[in-house]
C-alpha cells in the first residue's frame, strides 16, 4: 500500500514500513548513504530519506535524479531536520522511470515565461502544485456553499447559438476532418453556432423552474485583449435566483467571495505559506481583512463623482456614460475604499440587452463585485422580467426575437423578478493566491495568439 507524502508528514506515530512513490527533487550522496528529497504532488512539502548505500535498490542511487519517478520503503521516524516532523529510513529504493539530466525543472529559479513554455511539467514546480491544489478546493468550496444554500447544480451547454453579452467575441464552431478546410457552409447543426461566453441564459431558464441554480463551467470569449486577467478561455461560476433583485444578488455576491476567502484561509493545507513567502507578503492579511469586513457599495453614478472629484489623470478619461476602465476599478478599489466594492446601476448604453431598466430610463441594475489588485472579478444583474420592456431592449440592441423565442417565453409564462452574476474563477484564483497572471492558474493558458499544447 502506498502512502501519499502528505499523510506520511502529518503521522501521528512512528511506522515501521511504509512505501511513498514521488518524483526526486534533490539528491545528495555521501559514501555511506544517500539523501532524498520526495515529493508527490499531494502536498508542498517534500519528504526526506535517507538510504544508507548497499540497500536494496541502491545500485540505481545515481539515476535517481531529479525529476526521476521512485518508490521508497522504509520506517517513518522522527526527524532531527530543521523543520521537519518526520523521514523515512529506507530498506528499499526502486526506480519507476528515469529523468535525463535535460529535465528542465533543475532545481533552481525559473521565470513565469519559461514555466509557461512548460505547461505539462510545470504542475512538478512547487509554486505551481500549490496552485493547481488550492484550484481543485477551491472548486470544490464553491459547490459545497451552493449546496448549504440548497442551489441546484444545472449544466448548460457548451454550443449554443446565442451571444449572452452581445460582444460579438465568440468563436465559431465548424466542423473539419482532420488535415482538410474547414466546411462552415455545411454546417452541422443548419445555423451558426458558437463556443458559449456565459451559461447565463440558459441558468435562468433553470431558475424560473427551479429557483435557485449555478453553473460552473468553462467559457470561451474571442476578444483580443492582450492583459494579465483575460483568457479566452476561462470557467465561470454562475448563480440565479429567482424572486430576486439588484440588492438579494449584491448580497449573495458578497457572502459567496467571503466564504471562498474563508475556506482558503482555513482549509488551504498548508499552500498559502508558499504564496505569502515568495509571492506576495501581504497576501494573508489581506485575505483576514476582506473575509471580516463588509464590502463597500456604490452607485456608478457615486463611482463617477469620486474618480472625478479625485483630480487623478487617467489614461482613460472619465465622464458619466462611459464603461468603467481597468484604471478607474483599481483606483476605486485601491487608492479610495481600500477594500472589494461593489459598484450597481450603470448606464443602459454600457451594458447587455438582459439587465433590467431603472425607473430614470438611463441606467440598469447592473453590478460589479471590484478587488485590489485585479478589478473586476464578478459581473451580474437583476433581469429585466417584463415581456415589453425586454422586447424593446431586444430591439435597441438589434437582436430578433426570433432568435431568442424561448428566452422571451420565459417572460410570457409565469415571469418573475430574477437575478444572478457570474464570478470569473481564474480571477477569484489570481486574488487568493497573489498570482499576477491569469496564465499562471490555469492548467493550460489559452490567450490570443497562444495555444500551445
Ligand atoms: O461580466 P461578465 O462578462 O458577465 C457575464 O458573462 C454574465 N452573463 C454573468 C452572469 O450574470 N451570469 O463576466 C463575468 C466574470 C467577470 O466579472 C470576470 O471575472 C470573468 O467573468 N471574465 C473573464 N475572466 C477571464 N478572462 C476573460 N476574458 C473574462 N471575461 C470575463
Ligand atoms: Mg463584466
């Protein structure tokens, strides 16, 4: 049987034999025995054996190198180390698979650019096993705060033929055999269809059924922007809540963020210290001080005043009407509240068809959860629920409600006030753990001009 590393370091006793099978970090050699440095992936720490030589298996010391596939049994004892609880005595040493000298993870520094031109060996890296950890519990928190908040899990697909935010920023499928032109005039389904930006629609479908719904899945956007927070495709976590507004959504937006921040600060086993120690410092504490304290709210309109009123020169000019700005969200976020702020009712012109129609006709109750250090890391609204106001959104925006009839039914049978937002996973990632690039949490980056493998 074997035992992963991290139960191993965690004992609460000595063990006569145990097996560990890992990938070798570090090796060193005296003339009596052998030291090595195993990890398996399960948790940030390595562990330490020593393998006195003539062992069996020894004959094989010098092709345990680092980066080399290796079994180890042995006794778990206490360990003399430095920071250590336990190590592993061995008896026995097997090699599993070899690690020329080439194995470009030679124990040393290696730039985030390098790293990411190795994207399936990079997970090996320390800094990014912990990543790749805190982003499988991460997952996992978010569904287990749905489920105590009895949300419905729903999957909504992934082609579609609807363009939930009406960028136009969505990528064509078509159908190829393999080496040949791509035939988009025979087109498998008789109509466009595209790679889904947002599970948005279809959730609430859902919701008007079900009540309350997520959706967690991955979504794709065409838009060339060449920055640290976007990816073309990324996973979103989609809630909606039926009988709902603007203020239930906020709420909901607020208690969701601080419930992940929680999780990661209680249940992190151990990945955060590699974060704060070599990313960023200030990273714990950051996260102590957003999961306590209440968000700030404001309304685009208040947000406007104040990026005004702060005499600050933007690259990005500001007037009431326009789309708030990368610049203007960190100044918000950064230099004035100095904590996550929610920012509601923006201008009708900035905003989808979808999000409903304040009474002064020229904002909609749209909202935008902000964060210090990325921005925007949730986007959502309370719908617009009424048959005629929607259908004359429809129009403004240039839609046909031949295209979005089932959406429109909705409306016809049994509408309802409903609301829902979508949390950029990636982005809520970037923030827990300090990264500073989009393309460094995830497993494998897709980024204009960039698919590598
Ligand atoms: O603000 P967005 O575009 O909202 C929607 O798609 C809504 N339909 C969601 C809803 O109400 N159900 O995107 C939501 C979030 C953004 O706040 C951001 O965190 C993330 O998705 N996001 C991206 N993340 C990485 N790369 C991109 N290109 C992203 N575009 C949006
Ligand atoms: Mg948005």
């Amino acid at each position: 049987m074997r035992t992963l590393i991290k139960n191993a370091l965690k004992s609460a006793h000595p063990a006569d034999s145990i097996t560990v099978k890992g990938w070798v970090r570090t090796r060193r050699d005296s003339k009596e025995f052998s030291f090595i440095e195993l990890n398996d992936g399960s948790c940030l720490g390595n562990l330490q054996c020593i393998a006195d030589a003539g062992i069996s298996g020894y004959d094989d010391i010098h092709k345990m190198s680092t980066g080399a596939a290796v079994g180890i049994t042995g006794q778990l004892i206490e360990s003399q180390g430095k920071g250590q609880t336990w190590e592993i005595h061995a008896s026995s040493l097997e090699l599993i698979g070899e690690s020329p000298s080439d194995f470009p993870l030679q124990k040393k520094g290696h730039s985030p650019e390098f790293l990411r031109s190795i994207s399936h060996l990079r997970p090996r890296a320390n800094l990014y096993g912990a990543v790749f950890r805190m982003r499988s519990r991460l997952s996992k928190a978010i569904h287990r705060f749905f489920d105590e908040q009895d949300f419905t899990y729903v999957h909504t697909p992934i082609i579609t033929d609807s363009d939930c935010e009406g960028a136009g920023e969505m990528f064509r499928v078509t159908t190829q055999q393999q080496g040949a032109a791509p035939k988009p005039e025979e087109d498998f389904f008789g109509k466009d269809t595209y790679l889904t930006v947002s599970g948005q629609l279809e959730g609430e479908a859902f919701a008007t059924a079900l009540s309350n719904v997520y959706t967690f899945g991955p979504t794709f956007r065409a838009e060339n922007s060449h920055t640290t927070r976007h990816a073309s495709e990324f996973w979103m976590v989609e809630p909606e809540m039926a009988f709902c507004d603007l203020e239930g959504d906020m709420d909901l937006a607020e208690e969701f963020v601080k419930y992940l921040v929680k999780d990661v600060l209680d249940n992190n086993e151990g990945d955060l210290e590699i974060f704060n120690k070599f990313v960023d410092k200030g990273l714990r504490k950051r996260l102590e001080f957003v999961a306590e304290r209440p968000f700030q709210r404001v309304s685009y309109t208040e947000a406007i005043d104040i990026l005004l009123a702060s005499g600050q020169k933007f690259e990005y000019p500001v007037e009431w009407g326009v789309n708030l700005q990368s610049e203007h969200e960190r100044f918000l976020t950064e230099e004035h509240f100095k904590c996550p702020t929610t920012v509601y009712n923006y201008p009708k012109s900035v905003k989808p068809f979808y999000m409903r129609t304040n009474d002064d006709g020229k904002t909609v109750t749209a909202m935008d959860v902000l964060v210090p250090g990325i921005g925007e890391i949730i986007g959502g609204a309370q719908r617009e629920e009424r048959l005629d106001v929607l259908q004359a959104n429809m129009k403004d925006h240039g839609l046909s409600e031949e295209d979005y009839w089932w959406y429109l039914d909705l409306r016809k049978y049994g509408t309802c006030p409903h609301a829902g937002f979508g949390l950029g996973f990636e982005r809520m990632l970037m923030f827990v753990t300090g990264m500073k690039n989009i393309r460094d949490v995830i497993p494998f980056a897709r980024t204009p001009g960039s698919c590598e493998f």
